[in-house]
C-alpha cells in the first residue's frame, strides 16, 4: 500500500507545548514533597496522548488511536459518517454503535471518503 493511499489525522501538535508549559509548571509544586511527583503524570500523558491519537484511513479500514490502544474498524462495516453538534465526525456502524473520529473534524470528511474511492452524499432533507 502507498503512502499516497493513506490520510492521517492528528492533533494540532500545540498540545505539545501546552504539556512541556505545564511540566515546567508542576515542577516547582512536585519538587516540594514526595507526594506531589505524581502531578508529573498529568502532563506526560497529555503529551502521550497528543502524539499518538488520530484517526487513520485507507482503503480497506478506519484506525482510530487513542492514549493507550486502538480500534480498527473495516469499511464494511461503517453505516454512516455524521457530523456531531460540535463539529466533530463521528462514525455509525451497521450495528448502530457510534465512534468519535479522533482528530476529525466535519469539514475533513470528504477527504477521508476520498481515500476509499466513494464520493460524499448528502442525505438530509
């Protein structure tokens, strides 16, 4: 499979400075006492998180990524793609079930269906 035939979704990478920004932050605050090291979990998983969630598409299936694992879901099984009311996308399975695209946004949609050789239809009235 090409490169070409892949889209990729991702977090804008400013969560990255938000994580480092609040790192420096906590530092003073968890150096005081033992108790409060923990507080560097926060930002590290923030940090975690903002590299390795995202959607992925291809022609054969959606992989969505989250902080620790991910769900691969084929395309023939995806019903529907919706947008949400805060302008997310959001994928409906033949069984009904329901997933946020992580790093999707509404607009993006056409662009992801472009990767399976479909074309975006407008079903509402």
């Amino acid at each position: 499979m090409s490169r070409a035939a892949t889209v990729h979704f991702r977090h804008n990478q400013a969560l990255m400075v938000a994580a480092v920004i609040a790192t420096i932050g906590a530092l003073p605050l968890a150096t005081a006492r033992w108790y409060f090291l923990p507080l560097l979990l926060v930002p590290l998983a923030v940090a975690v998180w903002g590299w390795r969630a995202g959607t992925h598409a291809d022609a054969r299936e959606l992989r969505l990524r989250g902080l620790v694992g991910q769900r691969r879901i084929p395309w023939d099984r995806v019903a529907e793609l919706l947008v949400d009311r805060r302008g997310r996308a959001v994928v409906r399975l033949a069984d009904g079930t329901e997933f946020a695209l992580p790093a999707v946004r509404g607009s993006d949609l056409p662009r992801l269906v472009a990767v399976t050789g479909q074309s975006v239809t407008d079903d509402q009235p």
